[in-house]
C-alpha cells in the first residue's frame, strides 16, 4: 500500500511554486523531505545522533550535495561512468547550506549531524541548489534536533532592472546579479554572490527582495511540521547535553584573568606574540584553579580553558564596544600598512604579491590555449571554463604543521569567492581567446586571506598584459554588537573574524561591487546597518586600489616572452572544412609546417580560429595560410603563385591555398616562348594576375601583365624577338609578321 504523503506547497513568486512533501520516502531517517519546483526534485534528509561522542570538542555537522547524473537522463563522463567524489559545484552549495545551519545550534552542542541532499529529478532549467537549503531545514524541523529554524535560501537576479527570485538557468545567463542569500523568519543568515558592479543600495535592496520570499518558505516548513504532528504524533526533541563551563567557573577565571588580558590585548600587536602570551594567561589561570582540583587535573584544565576562551571574548569586545580600539590599535575604519609588487617571478607569465599587515597572498597567472580549458561536467552546466582561480592555505602560512591533501572545502570555497570577484573583468575570448589560470598561494595569513587574492590576482592579471576592464580589490568587514551597541571593523584581523558577530567579504572596482560573502551570527541586523558596512567597505577598497595603482595601474601593454603566442581570427563557418580538410589533412599539415597549434570552433554562425605559437613569426606564417585556404579569388587583384606543374599549353600555378589556375605559355613572357618549361620550373614563385574566372570555378591567370612590356614590344604588336615566321602566336594561329606603321 503506498503511503499517504504530507504535501504542502506556496506560490512564492508570480508563476513560481515550490512544493515540499514528507512521508512518502527515506521515513528511517531522522527527518526525509521532497522539494520539486518545476520537474527538478531534491531529497534532504536529517539525522542527529543521539548522544556525543566521548572526547568530542566541536560540533561535527557534515553537509553533503549530489546532483546525480541519472536525475537529468545523463550519464557521467570519464572512463568511471559512475558519480566520484563531489564537483566543485556540489561542495559549494553544500558549504552555502552548512554556514546558515550551522549558527542555529546551541553553543556547546557536539552530536553529531549529517544532513545529505540529493537531486533525484533533473529539468535542466531549474537549478536544485537551492532546493536543498529549504529541505535540509525542513528535514532537521522533523528530526528533534535542537535546531533554532526554519531557514530558507533563495537566489536572486536581476534582468532589464527587475529582480527575479530563483532564476532559471536561461534567466541566470541574461541576469546581472547572482545572490544567494539565506535567513530565517526574522533575520538575514547568509548571503554569497557576484554581480556587475552594483551600488550598495542596490546590494541591500535584492536583500530586502530575498527575505520577503524567505519569510514565505520559512512558513510553510512550520505548516509542513504542523500537519506532520496533526497526522502522526508531536515532534519529541531530542534530548542532549552541551559541552560548556559552568557559570561559576567562568567568573572565577574572569577574576583570575581580567586585568591581565586587559593589559595584554592594549599592548603592541604582534601576532605570536599576542597569541603566545595569551597562551600563557591561560596556562597561568589553569596553574591557580588546579590547586583547588588536584584529584581531576585533566578535566578541569579543559574546562578553565574553555572558560578563559569566554573570557579572553568578552575582554576583547568590551575593549572594542566601549573604547572603538582593536587588538592591534586601530580604529575601527582603518585599514592595515600594505604593500605590493608586480613581475616577481621571472618565468610565469604574470606575477604578483599583495601583503596586508600579517596576510599575504602571491599570485602566479598562467595563459593558455583553448585546449587548457576547465571542462565542467554536471548536471545543470556542462559550459567549459575559460578563466579559473585556484586558492591555496599551506598550513606553514599560519605557522602550523599539516599533511598536505588536495583542496579542502574552505580553500575550494575562498577560491571561488575570489574567481567570481574577477570574473567579471575578464576580457570576452572573442577579444583575448587565451584560457586564464590564477594561482592564489596564501604566504602569511592573519584575517581575509580570500580578499588579498583578489588584489593579488588583479594585479597579476594586469602584469601578465591580460586587457582587465579595471582593477579589482576586496576587503573583510567585521561587526561587534550587544543589545544596545555596535562597532563595524574594517579590514579584520582573524581573531576578530573568530569574536565576531559579522564576516562581510566585498569586492569591487571603484564604480561598483563585483562580489560579497556575509556570514551573521546575531538576529536583526538592520538595513541601516547593512548600508553602513557596505559603504564603510566601499571606502577601505578605493583606498586598497589607490595603493595597488602606485604598484600597476593598468594591463601592460606587452605579454611574457614566454607566453605563448595566440591569435584568433573568425571565418565563414562553411569555410571550417577547408581549413581542416578530408580526414583533418590539411590542419595537420599546417601545424606540421609551422609548428604551431591550431584550434578551431563554430559558435555563433562563425567559425573561430585560434593559433598558438611560440614565436610571432611561425603563428604569422600559418595566420597566412589559413587566410589562403578561406579567401576568395578576385579578378584583377595579384597573387604570389607557386608553380605546381607544367603542360605543354601552359604552367597550373596555385595562387592561394588549394586554389589554382592555368598560366598559358603566351601569358608566361611577352616574347615567343616554344614550351612553358623554358620558362619556369615547378616550385618557381611567380606574380600572376586572375585575369578571368571561367565556367566550374577555373582560373585564367596572367604573369607578363605583372611586369613591364619590353620596348621591344610594341603595344599591338603580334611578333616576338628570336620568334619565327610561320611560328605559331600566342593566340593559336599562324604568325602575321609585324604589322606595318
């Protein structure tokens, strides 16, 4: 018998539904959710352990996203036609899903939480990333996990100036704005995207549209608990423990530390030194509150550090609330000592280091042809990649020791942060066909390591000769907040970033933001206050792009020597088969000739032609032939033949490439010639006009009109020198003689 479902459904947007159904599948898990828009359907589901694991010290919740290829009717590339570890996409969205998530659990909560999403129905047109964030949030509501919900994601574009809520794939190509933001009934949780140079107000406005639509699908997830509890029984929550310091004890060491750590955060900055010696005070606190807990040395000690953590917290807020001072003595507005440099790395096609205080980031740009393209294989995009940023975290960076595996989740994440922030400055490849790699390599890290490889991208960019439309810097802001109080941080340190109640990454040019990701741990963040962060940001990035414009300010003008060399020219697209020739021919034998690459692609009607070579010469000489085999002969224009073979009535000269025409023996001098061979050779140059374009496409070509008419030759006159009477004349008949004055 199948199984009745709890469907519940809202018309978020004109024409636009969402249906979300439970009950029906995966009932063993702790919470199973449906959400279909269109024929795209996902499946969240929830499962919350019922107890910690022992030794436990944070919060293990792990997030993962697949978009399987058998839900659009697609099979996965590669020689293993199954799904492998997750796509670039798939951890993306998974990480959008896990930061507005995970705020929402109590402080000290440490079961573990695994929350899985999988697109089972594909249509193509309606992304299912999205979806996921709704059901992950509805599969916990059901669980009894103690999660502090509902949250909803949307997407939000932006077309001809009217914003559009979770746009198609068609509509997300004509949109200027791609924002990702995610809240709950009362309060903006997360927001990520790009955009083209938007104001801030317009920033804030697509915000406002977001949480209406937000609001709404938060909604229906308590309808949907509602009637699940209706039909069934109530949601029993689950029953847990938190790993937090009792109150006591952390007044205790708040009277053992206070007045130390006041004077150790109002001290010089220096980050080991301030962390050392923070090390210390604690170590200090442990030693004083031991002596009266000698029998359980090891649980206590874990939990007067965690208390002095508590502590060291409120000391370095309050520091900031009340006296606008930071741990490293700025003020809030302030943004720290940077310096640059442009062309450090002799050999790579472009370089670039960007150091901000305690961060920074050296970046390396590599170009290349087409064929180093980044191809991209799921289910809602199969469009190759022409430009990519790759972010590297080297654990020696903070002065720590790691294994070194492949990217991790955050580097992933930071490097696409910093990829979209780019993005939008890249030349189309119709005007610069080359496949753009930044390597981003985190050095020193001390807060916004992301943001330093956006400036330090910009400025390799420009140092590799690639033509950006304008410069790109970003910049982390901050926020320290109480009932009545607020400070916004420019530019913050990672400690701040870690006492916080904001991150708020933005990037941009100086006439608008092309990127942000805002990640809030606190409700009721105000437009007001929203504005005055961007705008405070948007002051920090002109005065980090004034800097950079000291180092470069724009493209330079020529590439690395060691840059290959590319140049692309567009063609009739019936004219691809020439070019390429029976069985790939002629291609082959133009890359054999001139040692170059050659790539060639239809799009659009037009055929694009791309050229690598490692010196201008052998990429000119082949841009020649190619131009050859696609041109079209034209009476009276002239032509550097090569003769290709002699006939008794004349010489065929090919003229351009594949194109050939007859030079008659009367046509090779202007005197009496008894057989072509005695005036040319096979493999002779010769300068022919095209005199004529006869039936079938045949060329009648002329040399002795390309050269002057000897004085012995009179104009009109029939006979030629050493010529015999009786011979025969270039026009086929007998010979005249001269005619008579």
């Amino acid at each position: 018998m199948t199984p009745k479902a709890i469907t519940v459904q809202v018309e978020y947007a004109p024409g636009r539904i969402i249906s979300m159904e439970t009950g029906r599948l995966a009932k063993q898990a702790g919470g199973s959710i449906v959400v279909r828009t269109g024929d795209t359907m996902v499946m969240a589901t929830a499962v919350a352990s019922s107890s910690a694991r022992p030794g436990q010290n944070f919060f293990p919740l792990t997030v993962d996203y697949r978009e399987k290829f058998a839900s659009g009717g697609k099979i996965p590339g590669g020689f293993i036609k199954r799904e492998g570890r997750l796509n670039d996409k798939e951890i993306l969205t998974s990480r959008l899903v896990d930061r507005a998530i995970r705020p929402l659990f109590p402080e000290g909560y440490r079961n573990e939480v695994q929350l899985i999403g999988s697109v089972i129905s594909a249509d193509g047109e309606n992304d299912g990333d999205m979806l996921f964030g709704i059901g992950a949030s509805a599969a916990l509501m059901l669980s009894g996990a103690p999660f502090d919900g509902p949250i909803a994601e949307v997407r939000i574009g932006k077309i001809d100036g009217n914003f559009v809520v979770n746009p198609t794939k068609d509509e997300q190509r004509a949109s200027d704005l791609n924002l990702v933001v995610a809240g709950k009934m009362d309060a903006i949780m997360m927001v990520e995207g790009e955009m083209e140079e938007c104001s801030e107000e317009n920033v804030v406005e697509a915000l406002t549209v977001a949480h209406e639509v937000i609001q709404k699908l938060c909604q229906i997830q308590l309808d949907l608990r509602s009637e699940f509890e209706s039909a069934h029984a109530p949601i029993e929550p689950q029953e847990y423990e938190v790993d937090l310091p009792a109150s006591e004890l952390v007044e205790r060491v708040r009277k053992v530390l206070q007045g130390k750590l006041e004077a150790h955060i109002r001290a010089p900055y220096d980050k080991k030194k301030f962390y050392g010696g923070l090390a210390d005070l604690v170590d200090e606190a442990v030693e004083v509150i031991l002596e009266d807990f000698p029998e359980s040395e090891d649980s206590i000690a874990d939990q007067v550090r965690s208390a002095a953590g508590i502590v060291s917290r409120d000391v370095m807020r309050e520091m900031v609330l009340a006296d606008h001072r930071r741990i490293d003595g700025r003020d809030p507005e302030s943004v720290r000592p940077i310096w640059c440099e442009a062309g450090y790395l002799p050999r790579v096609h472009g370089s670039s280091i960007f150091t901000r205080g305690e961060t920074q980031v050296m970046a390396s740009v590599t170009l290349g042809t087409t064929r180093d393209q980044q191809a991209v294989d799921q289910v809602f995009d199969q469009e190759d990649k022409h430009f990519f940023l790759h972010y590297e975290f080297p654990p020696f960076s903070t002065g720590e020791v790691k294994f070194l595996r492949g990217a991790s989740r955050r580097e992933i994440g930071h490097g696409y942060l910093a990829e979209r922030a780019l993005q939008g400055m890249i030349p189309d490849q119709e005007e610069f066909p080359y496949t753009i790699r930044v390597n981003a390599d985190v050095l020193e890290s001390n807060g916004s390591s992301s943001m330093a490889s956006v400036c330090s991208g910009s400025l390799a960019l420009m140092d590799a000769g690639v033509p950006i439309r304008k410069a790109v810097a970003g910049v982390a802001m901050g926020m320290i907040a109480d009932e009545t109080r607020h400070v916004v941080l420019t530019d913050i340190l990672g400690t701040e970033d870690h006492l916080g109640d904001m991150d708020f990454k933005v990037t941009g040019t100086r006439d608008g933001i092309t990127a942000c990701q805002m990640d809030i741990k606190i409700s009721g963040l105000s437009q007001d206050l929203m504005l005055q962060a961007l705008k405070q940001a948007r002051e920090a990035r002109l005065h980090i792009l004034d800097v950079m414009d000291q180092t470069l300010d724009v493209p330079r003008e020529r590439m690395s020597q060691y840059a290959p060399r590319l140049t692309q020219i567009t063609i009739d697209s019936e004219l691809i088969g020439a070019i390429i020739g029976p069985g790939g021919k002629v291609i082959r034998g133009i890359q054999t000739d001139t040692g170059v690459a050659i790539e060639v692609e239809e799009k659009d009607n037009l055929g694009y032609v791309t050229i690598a070579g490692s010196d201008e010469d052998s990429v000119d000489k082949a841009i020649e032939i190619i131009r050859g085999l696609v041109a079209t002969p034209e009476v009276g224009e002239e032509y550097e033949g090569t003769v290709r073979s002699i006939l008794d009535v004349g010489a065929i000269v090919e003229i351009l490439p594949g194109k050939e025409g007859l030079v008659h023996k009367s046509e090779l001098s202007w005197d009496w010639i008894d057989h072509p061979g005695d005036a040319v050779q096979v493999g002779d140059k010769l300068t022919v006009r095209l005199m004529e374009i006869r039936d079938r496409g045949r060329l009648r070509l002329s040399h002795k009109v390309t050269v002057p008419r000897p004085a012995h030759v009179k104009r009109g006159d029939r006979s030629f020198r050493g010529g015999k009477q009786g011979g025969r004349s270039h026009h086929g008949g007998r010979s005249r003689g001269p005619r008579r004055s």
